[in-house]
C-alpha cells in the first residue's frame, strides 16, 4: 500500500495576512489586501492596484540575519522564507546544525528576485560588474529561494524549485507528495513563492489582462466570477506546507493538520482550443478527473472547491470545466471558493496560499467566503446554483476539498485534501 | 492628415498578417472582417496587433479603444479618430 501523506506544518505570506493566524482571520472576514500604488501609475501603468505583502524591517530581522540582509532585495526569497520557516516551526520542528538527510524542499517561483536583476542589470550597463557583490548570483538563480531555504533549516534530502507559472504552487506540493510515496523523503517542505511590483507586473500590463476599471475602488477590483470581473489584480506571496509521511508524524507525535489525497498534474498541449494562456479544456477536465481517481474518491465525496478563477471575464469555463468533469451541476455543484477576490492573483505564489487556506478550512471546518460576486456572472448562474457561490463565510464540517490551478503554457493541477481522523 | 479607407484597409491588412492563422479570411478580409472569430488571432497577440498599429500610424491608443478593436471596422474608426486628432 502507498504511503499516506499528511501535513503537519503551515506558513503563508499574503497581502491580506502574514502569519497563518492573521491569514486566517482575514479570510474569514473576506478583508481583502489590494491597495493602490501611486508608483505605478506615475510608470504608466493601466492597471495601479495590487496585493503586496508588508512585511517589517523588524519581522524580517526575525528571519534572516543582519548579513543575509545585506545586499538583499528580494520579495520572492523573503516571502518564502518567512512562510517556509513558518510551516517548519509550526510542524514543531527545530533547527539544528545536524544535517536532516530526511527532509528537502520543492519550493517553487515564477521568477527569483526581479528586483536584485534590475539592480544588477543597472550596474553592469554603468560598468559597474565589480559592485555586484557576492549575492547577486544567490538571489537571481531561480532556485535561490529553496536554496535559502535548505541552509537556513539544514535540509539535506532534495532542495529543488520548481516553476510552471501559476500552477507553481499546486505542482510543487503534488512533486513533494510523490518524493514521500516513493520512499525518498519523509518530509518535504513545499509551497511556491512570487516577486511583485512593476518589474513583474508590467508584462501583464501590457496584455491587458490585468483590470484598469479600479484604480480609485482598489478592494472592489478583484471580481471573480462577477458578472463585472474586468480583469486580474496581480498580488505576490507564499505559502508553504510541511508535508510527511503518516508514520513520521505519528512517531514524532506531530498535530496534522490534514491529509493529501493525491492529485493530478497535467498539461493541454496547447492544442484543441489550448494556447500560451488559454487552457485546453478536455486537459482540464482530465486534470480534474485523474485527480479524483488518484485520491480513491467519488465526485460526490468533495464537500468544498476551491477553485482557480482569477477575475478575467472566463472564469464561467473554468466553471464549466469543473462542472463537466464532476458531472455535477445546479444545487448538486459543491460550493466554490476562490481567495484571488480577496489578495489578487498571487502567480506563482498563488497554489501555495490558496492550498494553505484550503487546509485552514478543512482543520477548523469552514468555507471562507468569496467577495465582490454580488453580481455572479448569468453564464455561471446557468450552471451551478448561486448558494454554491457562498458570499458569506460558512461554518460547516468539511471532508474533502478539491483544489486546482492553472497556467501558462497549457499546464494545470488539481490536488484532494481530506481531513485526517485518528 | 487623411488616409483613404481603401488604403487604410489595405495597410491593416499588413500589419496584422503575422498573426492570422485563417489564411481563406484573410485572403477575403473586408470591413465585416472579426480578428479572433475570422482570422482565429490568438485573443493574446491582439495587443501586439495595436502595437504595431501604433508605431504604422505614431499615435496613442487608450484602453477604453483598444477594447472595441476586435474587427476591422473598429479598428478603422479608432485609428481614423487617432489620426485626425493628431
């Protein structure tokens, strides 16, 4: 029989909450952390709004040394750190100088330190290359926020990132899942991270994907699955989950928070109907199904979704697509949740700390609410009932939950947690 | 400064050959002509499309237009009123 995979830790890094605690409470209130940024419009920005966590020289220096930090200009390595930390501490684990050949990372990024490139890329084109100094390489190598990662905790099975746009997050917790069913690792430290601000942002921008329609009503801008849903707020982030084997945990006494399923990770080939950033919807539904028939569970089984949906005007065929796979539709649709209403689309970073509120929900048994869908949008009231859509928070006991996200480049994952009974 | 609208046509006509993947509608494309439904442009390069018409014509296209410039009509119109206000 498979090794069972249960988590025991948790760490999260978002606009509307750092800590897990603040995390929580915010999501449970729906408080949202998009503010507007005047920097960006003076740039020239559309779209002025985001989600930016902020974080404190004092909460920093809690993390990192005085000389980790000096030279550092890194959201992505900060807020990894911070969340991955976290999930470490939470999972009653302590630092040691022993090396823990039994536990690695897969933490992944979209892109490590955009910042620091900037900065470097400044330097060099002053010929300046001598005052890049001996960090630059570290905090610009995309896997530089594991690599941060295993030497502040010592870890010596895989340290690894990851990177499949804003699927990252969802991929790097189903890697960790197989490395512990496979027998590698006991424990592995997984979640995802983004950088944010205009040098991340400014692509998306310029495809106009991002909404330019709130740039004076910053907490009403994230608006998936509203009938006005104008485009994503981009946000940044991380979160992170201690995932291990059930018998590590049990032998070590650890609270679990929940348990991993199993899950799926496919892509869509960028063929039939799929492209760079449009999903191919069969791969979707394949996605959705595989990770059901992974998990050993019924469609029937899930109690909650929590979705991908980012507030671009085609959240009804993720919808769809969900409906589609499950065979289940109207009142019999699972409730759907999305947290980008309430922090953005955290990229990278944003399968990480949706599947950290995913598993606050199932360990305390509520669904957070999704805001800004006053107006749920008629294409998805045609196909799932609009109690499914909760707009306020729920406190009812939750099973399983169902969890997906998707990409660039045609890629898609879907993950199932459940709740762990002793 | 004027361009007739045959011309003008013709000019869009070029700009957005690059990214047309229905070569039959573009052979036939027309004032009717719809970019994603006719010429199958993927929904993402349009943005490249108002680039390039940016640069041809060296005007400034806003969001709230580039949003209409799905079609040849429209997109006529708004680089029409550009040019004009130029």
């Amino acid at each position: 029989m498979n090794k069972r995979v249960v988590i025991t830790g948790l760490g999260v890094v978002a606009s509307n909450g750092i800590g897990v605690e603040a995390f929580k409470k915010a999501i449970k209130q729906g408080r949202s952390g998009i503010k507007y940024f005047p920097y960006l419009k003076e740039l020239g920005f559309s779209c002025c709004i985001g989600g930016i966590p902020e974080i404190s020289e004092e909460l920093k220096r809690e993390y990192l040394s005085e000389l980790q930090l000096r030279n550092f200009n890194s959201n992505s390595i900060l807020y990894g750190c911070i969340a991955g930390m976290d999930a470490w501490h939470s999972a009653g684990l302590t630092i040691d100088e022993e090396v823990d050949y039994n536990t690695g990372t897969v933490f992944g990024t979209g892109t490590s330190s955009v910042d620091k490139f900037r900065e470097s890329i400044i330097k060099i084109d002053d010929h300046k290359v001598k005052r890049l100094g001996s960090t630059a390489v570290a905090q610009t190598m995309v896997s530089g926020v594991s690599a941060y990662l295993g030497g502040l905790l010592g870890l010596g099975n895989q340290v690894t990132t990851n990177s499949s746009a804003c699927t990252t997050g969802t991929e790097a917790i189903m890697m960790g899942y197989d490395r512990i069913v496979a027998g590698h690792a006991d424990r592995m430290l997984v979640g995802s991270c983004s950088d944010d601000g205009a040098y991340l942002w400014g692509g998306f921008d310029a495809m106009r994907v991002l909404t330019y329609k709130h740039n004076d009503s910053p907490t009403i801008g994230s608006r998936p699955m509203s009938a006005t849903a104008s485009g994503f707020v981009p946000g940044g982030g991380a979160g992170a989950l201690m995932l291990e084997s059930l018998e590590s945990a049990l032998a070590r006494d650890a609270t679990i928070y929940g348990e991993l399923l199993g899950g799926h990770i496919n892509a869509g080939g960028q063929r039939n109907g799929g492209s760079m950033t449009i999903p191919n919807d069969h791969a979707v539904q394949q996605c959705i199904k595989k990770a059901i028939q992974n998990a050993g569970i019924k469609p029937t089984d899930i109690d909650t979704i929590n979705g991908h949906l980012t507030a671009t005007k085609n959240d009804h065929v993720e919808i769809r697509n969900w409906t589609e796979a499950l065979d289940l539709s109207g009142d019999k649709f699972p409730p759907i949740n999305t947290l980008k209403s309430m922090v953005g689309h955290c990229l990278s970073a944003a399968g990480a700390i949706e599947s950290v509120a995913c598993v606050l929900q199932l360990n305390e048994d509520f669904i957070f609410p999704n805001v800004n869908c006053e107006d749920i949008s008629q294409e998805i009231l045609a196909l799932v009932h609009q109690d499914q859509i909760p707009r306020q928070l729920i406190n009812r006991k939750i099973n399983i939950i169902a969890k997906a996200s998707f990409g660039f480049g045609d890629v898609n994952g879907c993950i199932i947690f459940k709740k762990y009974l002793s | 400064m004027t361009i007739p609208k045959d011309q003008l046509i013709k000019e869009l006509k070029d700009i957005v050959k690059p990214y047309i993947q229905n070569q039959e509608a573009y052979d036939n494309l027309s004032e009717n002509t719809d970019f994603i439904n006719d010429l199958k442009i993927n929904s993402a390069n349009l943005v490249d499309v108002i680039l390039d018409i940016e640069d041809k014509y060296e005007i400034d296209i806003d969001n709230d237009s580039m949003e209409s410039m799905i079609n040849v009509k429209n997109s006529l119109e708004v680089i029409l009123s550009k040019i004009k206000a130029v």
